[in-house]
C-alpha cells in the first residue's frame, strides 16, 4: 500500500492530498483505515527516498502531504 500512496501523490505533484484523500485511493471509500496508518506509511516512504528534510513528500499543517519535483523544492530553499 506504501506504494500506492507514493503513486497517487505522484500523480497529484504540487497538490497537498488530505488523508482522506489517500485512504479513498488506496483502501477504497468504505475501508476504516486511521489517519496514523497514513502517517505510518508516509514515514516509511521517507526513509526509503531518504527524505530526511522533507524536500520530496512535504507535511501541509492541517491539509496532508504533497509530493514535490526536485525543481519545485528547490524554490522553497
């Protein structure tokens, strides 16, 4: 599932995706998934992009994450 979280951020680049967002895309509408699961999973895929700054899934305060180009995270810096 890690993966298609990855994906589905991908294919949202520039745009924060709430965690509903994700556990519809991934688990499906019905699926009782926990937003911590989300949190868990993004954790993951972090330490595997070695991440550490959070340059390419970033943390939106209040929204979810959205997954960002190498040029896009370089504005911010």
């Amino acid at each position: 599932n890690d993966i298609k979280i990855l994906k589905h951020l991908k294919n949202q680049v520039g745009t924060p995706v709430s965690r509903n967002q994700l556990i519809d895309a991934v688990w499906g509408i019905d699926r009782e998934t926990s937003h911590r699961t989300i949190d868990n999973a993004i954790a993951r895929l972090r330490h595997l992009l070695g991440d550490t700054n959070e340059q390419i899934i970033r943390s939106v305060s209040g929204v979810g994450y959205v997954f960002e180009t190498k040029a896009q995270a370089r504005e911010k810096i």
